[in-house]
C-alpha cells in the first residue's frame, strides 16, 4: 500500500509539472504574440508618418501652378455657367 501511494505521488507530481510547463508555455506565447503585435502596429504607424511627411514635403516644394495642376484631378470643375 505504502509503495503505490509513492509511486502515486510520483505521477501526481509529473503530471502537475506538465500541467505547469503547458501553462508556461501558453501565456509565454501569448505575451510574445502582444509583444509583436505591439511593433507591428508602431512600425506601421512610423511608416504612415514617413509618407506624410514625405507627401508633404512633395506638395511644399511644388510652386502654385504645380499645384492647381494636381489638384485638378480632384476637385469639380465650376460648371454653373
């Protein structure tokens, strides 16, 4: 009797440091997966900025009738008479 309730304690103990490994395991990956999640999301946003700034820096160099040229496309032309 004595020797199975050893040997029971033995399977309690390496099924409850599966369990924790598994459980380690998970919220390791989880944290992991914020983590990338979180610089994916900055390293879009840096790239938004970048091509604001760049499109701006475009349109500030452009002189008036570059300008109007552009804009040409996307403004309604004054039809009314």
């Amino acid at each position: 009797m004595m020797f199975l309730l050893g040997k029971l304690k033995v399977y309690a103990a390496l099924v409850g440091a599966a369990l924790l490994a598994v459980v380690t395991v998970y919220y390791r990956g989880r944290a992991d997966g914020i983590t990338e999640m979180e610089y994916e999301i900055k390293d879009d946003r840096l790239e938004k900025l970048l091509k604001a700034k760049d499109v701006q820096d475009e349109i500030q160099s452009l002189d008036d009738d570059d300008i109007a040229a552009r804009a040409s496309k996307w403004v309604r032309s004054d039809n009314s008479g």
